[in-house]
C-alpha cells in the first residue's frame, strides 16, 4: 500500500474548505494566456484586493468578505502582482 502524499492546499482553519495550491496555479496560467498579446512581454500586471470601509466617521468596519481566487488577495487594502510572461507571483499587503 503506498503512503499518500499530502499535495500542497490553502486553509483558513477545520471548518473552512481546503483549497488546492494547483487551483491559484491554475488561475494565474488563465491570465497570463488572456493578457498574451494585449500586454508587453514582461509586464507587471497588478490586482488589487477591495477597500476596507467605514460607516460614517467612526472606527466601525463592516465585515469583509472577498473570493480569493489568487492566493495574493486575502484581505482588504492588498496589492498582489503577477508577472505576465511566466505567471510568478508577487505579493504586499
């Protein structure tokens, strides 16, 4: 009986669903493919993550809630890049 490898996964805890790292490497594949041929070769593609707000004047943030489809945008006021040629991935948040 072989020993299963564990494959590399995003989680945020026991009860959250395990993400494959593949599906991240997947999705950036999927944009380098569509910015082939609309942008330079070698450029720097930003995304950003969605604003944190605040109700009126006060220190009061709604929850946030966002689809992570790159692994770089987690959370609120973040800025990931990808490289467009070869779909290395660049993150500061």
């Amino acid at each position: 009986m072989a020993a299963s490898r564990a494959q590399p996964a995003f989680c945020r805890g026991p009860h959250t669903l395990t993400v494959p790292a593949e599906l991240f490497q997947e999705n950036r594949q999927r944009l380098c493919e569509r910015l082939k041929g609309k942008v330079p070769s070698g450029a720097i593609v930003l995304l950003q993550g969605g604003e944190s707000q605040t109700r009126y004047c006060s220190d009061h943030e709604p929850i946030f809630r966002q689809l992570s489809l790159e692994e770089t945008i987690q959370r609120h006021d973040f800025i990931g890049a990808n490289h467009s040629h070869c779909a290395n991935c660049l993150a500061h948040g």
